[in-house]
C-alpha cells in the first residue's frame, strides 16, 4: 500500500480505534495512550501490512496486543518475588499480628456457626479448611466424592448466607 494512502487510511479509523481502545480501557487517557501507541506500532510495521488483507482488522489487532502486552506487564510489575534466603518474605505475617476485637470476634462468630451446623456438613467442612483432599474426606467419611463435594458446598454456603453483612 501506498504510504500516503496507507496513513490516510490509518487516520480514517482513529475515531473507530478510540472507541475500541476506551472498550479495553475504560479510561480515556488509557484510551489516548493505547491510541497513540497503536498508530505509532502501525506506522512502524507498514511495511508488514500485506496488501488485500482487512486493514481495520489488522489494526485492531494491533491495538488488542498492545493492550495485552501492557496488562501482562503491569501484573508481573506487582508481583513480589522473594529472593532472601529461606523465603523470609513469604512467611512473615500479612498483618500486624495484634488481634483486634472485630478479627477475634468473626472467627469465634464463625467457628461457632460452623459447630452449630449438623457433624453431616461441619466435619467435611472443617477438614476441607484444614487442607485436606476431597478423596481423602471422602475415604475418610465413607462417602461418595460428590456428596462430600456438595456438603462442603452447603456449608459454605450456609455461612455466607450468615455472615452476609461482613462483606
């Protein structure tokens, strides 16, 4: 394609490529960001554009990677990695570690609710939350793996149900 006709073309589709990129976005200097860089990139590779191939899609396919590419990045940039010896990182407390009323008060609250429940669903439940396997609670209980799936499910469910008003 023509250069003059190739950035013709490209500057035809900008308002298209702005909606497109608030779509991803959601935000509109995100969008002018993305839009910006999308033209550039086009601009860059025009010599890879083949000629009869969907123009607009090409460039929208343009967009869409870039925006994948960036998401990608932000998240590995807020990932932690622990490089200290033995992981000293990882197992130190996410918290404080002083327990403040409102904690000790929903996990007594919730430990409470769960031995109300029937020994049917607070058993596997509670072996559920200590780590255990569904096949070993199964084996463990004599069950099938699906009913000890689904009390598991209920229990769960009957606590959410209770302590709707945490969230």
């Amino acid at each position: 394609m023509a250069n003059a006709k190739f950035q013709s073309n490209l500057m035809n589709l900008q308002a298209n490529m702005l909606n497109f990129a608030y779509m991803l976005t959601s935000n509109r200097d995100d969008a002018y960001d993305l839009l910006q860089d999308t033209t550039l990139k086009a601009l860059d590779n025009e010599d890879k554009y083949a000629e009869g191939t969907n123009f607009k899609g090409w460039v929208f396919t343009i967009m869409r990677n870039i925006f994948i590419n960036n998401y990608r990045r932000t998240q590995r940039a807020a990932t932690i990695v622990d490089t200290t010896e033995n992981l000293y990182h990882l197992n130190l407390s996410q918290d404080s570690g002083i327990d403040s009323p409102e904690e000790s008060y929903g996990a007594n609250e919730i430990s409470a609710a769960i031995k109300e429940m029937s020994a049917d669903f607070s058993v596997p439940f509670s072996m559920h939350v200590s780590g255990y396997k569904y096949e070993e609670i199964a084996e463990h209980m004599g069950l099938p793996l699906g009913t000890v799936k689904s009390r598991i499910f209920m229990a769960r469910k009957r606590l959410q149900e209770r302590f709707a008003d945490y969230r």
